[in-house]
C-alpha cells in the first residue's frame, strides 16, 4: 500500500494509519477540554452566534496552528526517555507512543465526562512521566532516570505558575479598565434578550480571535509532536529529516559539522571511540543522572564524523540513501542534545568554542525538529471539531459557574486577553500551558477583584482536578505503557 510516498505492508499501513487516528482523537478532545474557553465568553455574552464563534476560533486556531514554531512540540517530545526517541521505530517505541495516547485519551474522555475541568496539558505531561518512569523500572535502569526532570521542572514551573499569572493579572487588568473606562454597560451581565453594543462586541471578539491564535499556537504543538514521533517511528525514510531543507542550509551544515569535528577532536585530545560506544556515551549523558566525562567530548567527535560521512558530497538529505536516513537523524539528534545539556551545565566556558557549538545547533535543530504543513492543518482540523462538541458545557461553567454572578463584558475581556498574552508568552520559551487553567483562573481573578463571590463548589471540582490529573495520568501511563510492551512483544511479537 502507497502512503506518505513510501511503499507499507498491509499490516504496517494499518497501523500508521491507527496511530495517527488517536493522535488526531487525542487533539479532538483537547479540542472540547481547552479550546472552547476561547468561545466560551463570545457565546455566553451573545456577541456571536455559537456556530460563527466555533467557526471563527477554528480558524485562528488553524491560523496559530500553522504559524507555529514547533518549540513546544519537541519541548514535550524532550520530556521522553532519550532511547525510547531515538529507536522510536522499535517495539518499546510503538509501545511508548500508544501508552501515551491511550492514557491521555482515557482521562481527558473520563475527567471531561464526570465534569471536572482537566488540563489536556497537565494529562499529556502525567502520562509521558509515567511511561519514563515505567521504563526505566522494567528496563534495569536506575528509576526514575527515564524522565528529563530537568526539562519536567521547566514545564512544572509553566502549568504551576500560569493559572496564578491568570488570577493575579487578570484582576489587576479589570480593576484597571474599571477605573480608567466609566461606562456602566460594560460591567453587566449580559441580556440574554439581545446582544451587546457594537464596540463591546468588537471588543470580545477580539479578544477571543487572540485566545484563539495562541490556543492553536501553543496546544495544537503538544499533538503534533506526537504525531512526528509515528510518522519517523514507521516511514523514517520520508520523515526522519527534513526532506524539504535548502541545499545551502545542508552545505552549511556540513561545513559547521567539519569545523566542531576538528575542534572536539582537539578537546577531546585526539581519543577515537567507536560508533556505538559513542552513541552509549551520549545516551547516557542525555539521562537525568548522565555526567559530564572524559568521553564526552571524543562521543561528540565520533557523531560529527559519522554526520560528515553521510553528507560527503550531498545536496540535500534527499541524496542521503533511505537507509541512512534513520541513523542519521539520531546522530544529528545526540549531538543536538548533548551540546545543549553540555550549554546548561556550564562546561562551555570558552566564547569561541560555545560560539561555534551553538551555531552548529542552531543548524541541527531545524534538519529533525519541523513540522509539515498537512500535520498543522489536520491538527488544527482536529482542535476545530473536538471545539464544535464541547462548547456547551464550557460556556455555562466559564459564565456561570465560577463566580457567584454571572460574567459580565469587561470580566470576560480582561481574563482573555490575560490568557492570550500568558500562553504567546509560553510559547516562545517552547513551554507548554494550560488554556482551560489560565482562563479559568483569569475569571475567577476578576471575580475576586469585583467582589463578586466564587463558587466554591467549581473551585474545588478545579483544584481538584489540578492536583489529581499529574499522578493519575504517571500511574495510567505507566500501567497502559506495560500492558503495551506486553502486547507488543508477545501478541504482536515486533522486535
């Protein structure tokens, strides 16, 4: 069977196809779990008609979707154990990326069912841990090392601290828009009868085509990620490197990889290490417990000559035979991150040398972390249904249910457009956020901030959900990552 321009067996291009439909369900329900807050206050205050707002937000989230960068993506894809990304094609690869989907799946479908507002990011993250985790006990690794607690914290800080920035500035903004905008239409509640004013309107849908675009920008990264994970797991011939790549950017890339080989060489005074020896120092160095060594440097040496070797005389990755491709990548990948961890842990002291290495990064990250352009638009598909099922039970608990009185124009304002600034904001760190947490604390911040009372029942069913969802989903992720590696090695016995 031919798809994605490669030849599949049968029983291969079934199970492509598989994946990437729950990697797709997986944005569906992100879709009715996070992306109808961005609907929720344009609905509720009657500024557009429920079918118009769902159109119009899936349309900036396409727009955010597509305008991307990709840091968050491989920012969560970051959080996996380094030897399930590199042989992602293996069984414990196939096994890790259904762990995940299924996991995330089951509890965003559960929390979403019983009620309870859940983060699609919190769940993801929880189930990535636990697969790491999970890994590194039946592997014979030290436990625990299959998780980037490094890059876990950065993300922690983010989902900790952005509901927080939602409450604290969100009032902030709607005591300040209340003593600089005396018009009392804007702190009502909203007629049911009729809708607001033009420039109130204008106001809202605007802030809700910003929550929107960042909601897509940030969000729809976190299942794309995934999906590059299949799509190089089954057909790396065709998605292990960027295929579309310019042929100045590989010659510049194999120019910059001859010059960090001479210089390692030297660093490393002249060690030689063989291929795989070289690929076991990096691997182990890229582990949560991974050390700077003696061998780093010769490691790093070894992986930019195998680098060169391949690109000898190529004009772009296409040239690169199909069955170099896959080592390729992971090569490109251990140099790519093993400079970065080698930049935080300090050991790049000297300008020259850090100067050089992070212009050969900078080089290496664009040739394995991109996004293709039909990857964007079925995400951003996804998102705009899953946004089409759920709106109803959002935009009731968004106006309704936080504070003791309904939202009124100005609270429904201020809190989107504090959400939109704090996720653009965490998208360009490449750090994933919660839109459901962000808005929904914005609202109650400016609940607090009017002296309107909150709910506390809502409040508690939030907090709840907060403190649950990251040990449920490392347990879920966990048990469906074993009970995956079962099926996969003795149902389906691939190697």
């Amino acid at each position: 069977m031919e798809l994605f321009g490669e030849t599949l067996g049968l029983a291969t291009a079934l199970f492509l196809l598989l994946a990437l439909l729950m990697a797709l369900s997986f944005e569906f329900v992100n879709g009715f779990h996070d992306t109808a807050n961005a609907v929720a206050t344009v609905i509720y205050t009657h500024s557009l008609k429920p079918w118009l707002a769902v159109t119009w937000s899936g349309l900036w989230n396409l727009i955010g979707v597509l305008s991307s960068s990709g840091a968050v993506a491989f920012g969560v894809v970051a959080l996996l154990p380094v030897e399930l990304v590199l042989n992602v094609g293996s069984g414990a690869g196939f096994a890790m990326v259904f762990a995940l989907l299924i996991s995330a799946i089951i509890w965003n479908v559960g929390t979403w069912y019983l009620g309870l507002p859940a983060s699609s990011s919190h769940t993801l993250i929880g189930s990535i841990m636990g697969v790491g985790l999970a890994n590194s006990l039946i592997s014979g690794h030290v436990f625990g090392e299959g998780v980037n607690w490094a890059k876990a914290s950065e993300v922690f800080s983010s989902l900790i601290v952005s509901p927080i920035v939602g409450f604290v500035c969100s009032a902030i903004l709607f005591l300040l828009v209340k003593f600089l905008v005396r018009r009392p239409e804007l702190y009502q509640a909203p007629d049911p009868t009729k809708a607001p004013p033009w420039w109130i309107r204008g106001v809202l849908v605007l802030t809700c085509t910003g929550v929107s675009f960042a909601h897509g920008s940030n969000d729809g990264q976190k299942g794309m990620g995934l999906i590059m994970l299949i799509l190089i797991g089954i057909i790396p011939a065709v998605y292990a490197l960027n295929l579309e790549a310019d042929p100045k950017a590989v010659a510049d890339l194999e120019l910059a990889a001859r010059k960090t080989m001479a210089m390692l060489d030297l660093a490393g005074n002249g060690k030689a290490l063989e291929d795989k020896a070289a690929a076991d120092v990096l691997s182990s160095f890229l582990k949560t417990t991974g050390q700077f060594n003696d061998d780093i440097y010769p490691a790093l040496a070894a992986k930019d000559r195998d680098i060169v070797n391949r690109l000898n005389g190529k004009k772009s990755f296409a040239e690169v035979p199909k069955e170099d491709r896959p080592a390729l990548r992971s090569d490109m990948y251990l140099v790519s991150e093993s400079l970065n961890k080698l930049n935080k842990q300090g050991k790049l002291t000297d300008p020259d040398q850090k100067a050089i290495l992070s212009d050969f990064r900078a080089k290496l990250r664009p040739m394995t972390q991109f996004i293709p352009i039909w990857v964007k638009v079925a995400v951003a598909f996804a998102l705009g249904c899953g946004t089409m099922i759920g709106w109803k039970r959002i935009v009731v608990t968004v106006g309704e249910k936080i504070g003791k009185t309904h939202l009124t124009y100005a609270q429904g304002a201020s809190a989107e457009l504090v959400a939109m600034a704090t996720i653009m904001a965490a998208d360009s760190f490449g750090l994933p956020v919660s839109t459901t947490h962000v808005l929904s604390s914005g609202i109650a911040g400016t609940m607090a901030a009017n002296k309107s009372g909150l709910q506390a029942k809502t409040l508690r069913n939030i907090i709840l959900a907060w403190v649950l969802t990251l040990p449920a989903c490392v347990l879920l992720g966990a048990a469906t990552f074993s009970g995956a590696l079962y099926i996969v090695f003795n149902v389906l016995h691939v190697g």
